[in-house]
C-alpha cells in the first residue's frame, strides 16, 4: 500500500507541481482547493488524482476534508501545507480583513491541516510533513506586514512542531520559496517584479517544479534524519 499524501492548494501553481512530484515517488495524493472548481477539474481529469474542496482557514472544514480523504484513500501520512494568499498593503492602507484572512489561511492553516492528520500519523509511527514558508517570512517585505508575519509564524511552527513530532518517527520541515512564476506573481505589477529579479543573484524567476522536488525529498523516506528545518530555494536572493 502506498503512502496517502494531502497537498493543500494542490492544483495549481506550487502545489500542482508538489501534487505531481508525490504521485511521481508514488504516494497516493490527495489535492485540495479553495474555489477553483474548473482549474480543479482540468487538474483531476489531467493528473488522475482527485482533488477536494475546502477552505484550509476553516477548522471543522479540515477535520471533515481529512476525514474523507482518509476514508477514501486511506490513512493520511503526509501532509504539505501549501495554500497561500496574500492581501498586501502597506500597514496604514490594510484592513483588519485583510491581516485576518492572511493569518487565518497562511498560518490557522498550517494549524487546522496538522490537528487534522497528526494522530494518523503518530498512531503509525511515520509522517511527513512540509510547511511553506515564504522568503518574504524571513526576511520581510514592504506591503506585507500580514504576510510576512504569517509566513514567519509557520517557520515557528514548523521548529516547534518538529520537537513533538520526533519521538514518533514525524518529520516536519518547511520550505521556503523565493519569487516563483505562479499566477500569485503574476499579480505583483512588472516594474516592481523587475527590481525583485535585479536583486536574485541566478538572475530569473524560479519555477514551482524546482520548489517541488525540495519538497519531495523532505517528504521521501530518505529525509528521516532532516527535521526541524526550513529548505531556502530562492536563487541566492536571501542566504539564511
Ligand atoms: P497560487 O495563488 O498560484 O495558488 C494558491 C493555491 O492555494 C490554489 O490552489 C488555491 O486554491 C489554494 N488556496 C488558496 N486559499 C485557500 C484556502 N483558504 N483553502 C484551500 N486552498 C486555498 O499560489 P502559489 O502556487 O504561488 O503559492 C503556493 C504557496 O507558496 C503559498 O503558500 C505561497 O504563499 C507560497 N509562496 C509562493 C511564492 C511565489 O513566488 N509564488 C513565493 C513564496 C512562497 P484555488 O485554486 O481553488 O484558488
């Protein structure tokens, strides 16, 4: 029996590319969404790996989402915690919406995906689990205040995570990406993805498969020993 993997936010941008890289090492992978219905169905009807529906900020939603995956693929022994928004504006201009939902998805996700599943995990003595962080939580940006806090909060999160999780043979690391050509950067304007570019030393944007296969090995079998860590992929642009 394969091992069955959840990946939050898992058809699309980074998380298509990490739901494609588990079924690759050949995990069983669960992929979850927000609302993108048709972008989901392509990605099912494409990959062959069901994809379900719910909003990861909401706590009742993840235990009933995991419940599900659980009794329709089998125990869940891997987790990423992928989904991300942002709602950026400098702190005078942001609402307190908008530092909510960011700390309520970003992070309480992060939170609510690992009440969900930990138990699983424990009961069987194996588990994997992989948060992502973002360069932006460790180093800061203007604009993002909600972002980089949230962001900074799962590499916390992942380090104290990772010190319960020890004695029962859990992993849980984080990666964190620097600017990568997903659909969230396509939002960030031109001029200012420009000066971003000019500050990565490999001189381009990454790509999510390059995010992916970090995110593979922290969730293989080799990666036993590699705990409490967070992976930087980012071009050189923030050597931590
Ligand atoms: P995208 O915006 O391209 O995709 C986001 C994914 O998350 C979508 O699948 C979306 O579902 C899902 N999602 C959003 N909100 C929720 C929610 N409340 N519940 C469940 N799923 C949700 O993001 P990226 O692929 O660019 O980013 C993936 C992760 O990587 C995020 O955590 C992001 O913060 C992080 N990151 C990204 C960087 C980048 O440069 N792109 C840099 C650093 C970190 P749906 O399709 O239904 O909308």
């Amino acid at each position: 029996m394969s091992r069955v993997a959840i990946v939050t936010g898992g058809t699309r941008g980074i998380g298509e590319a990490i739901s494609l890289a588990l079924r690759d090492m050949g995990y069983t992978v669960a992929a979850n969404y927000a609302g993108n219905a048709e972008k989901a169905k392509i990605f099912t009807d494409e990959t062959g790996i069901p994809a379900y529906q719910w909003d990861v900020g909401d706590h009742q939603a993840c235990l009933d989402g995991c419940a599900k995956v659980a009794a329709d693929l089998g125990p869940i022994e891997v987790v990423v915690n992928n989904a991300g928004i942002t709602r950026d504006g400098v702190l005078m201009k942001m609402s307190f919406e908008d530092w909510t939902d960011v700390m309520r998805v970003n992070l309480g996700g992060c939170f609510n995906m690992c009440k969900a599943t930990f138990a699983s995990m424990r009961d069987r003595n194996w588990g994997r689990v992989v948060n992502i962080g973002s360069i932006n939580g460790q180093a800061g940006q203007y604009g993002q205040v909600n972002y980089a806090a949230a962001k900074s909060g799962i590499h916390g999160f992942t380090k104290a995570l990772a010190q319960e999780g020890a004695r029962y043979g859990i992993t849980v690391n984080a990666v964190a990406p620097g600017y990568i050509d997903t659909d969230m950067v396509a939002a960030v304007p031109p001029q200012v993805l420009e000066k971003i570019v000019a500050r990565v030393p490999v001189g381009r944007l990454g790509h999510a498969h390059e995010i992916a296969r970090g995110v593979a090995f922290l969730c293989s079998e080799d990666a036993g020993f590699v705990t409490g860590s967070t992976l930087s992929i980012n071009g050189g642009q923030h050597m931590y």
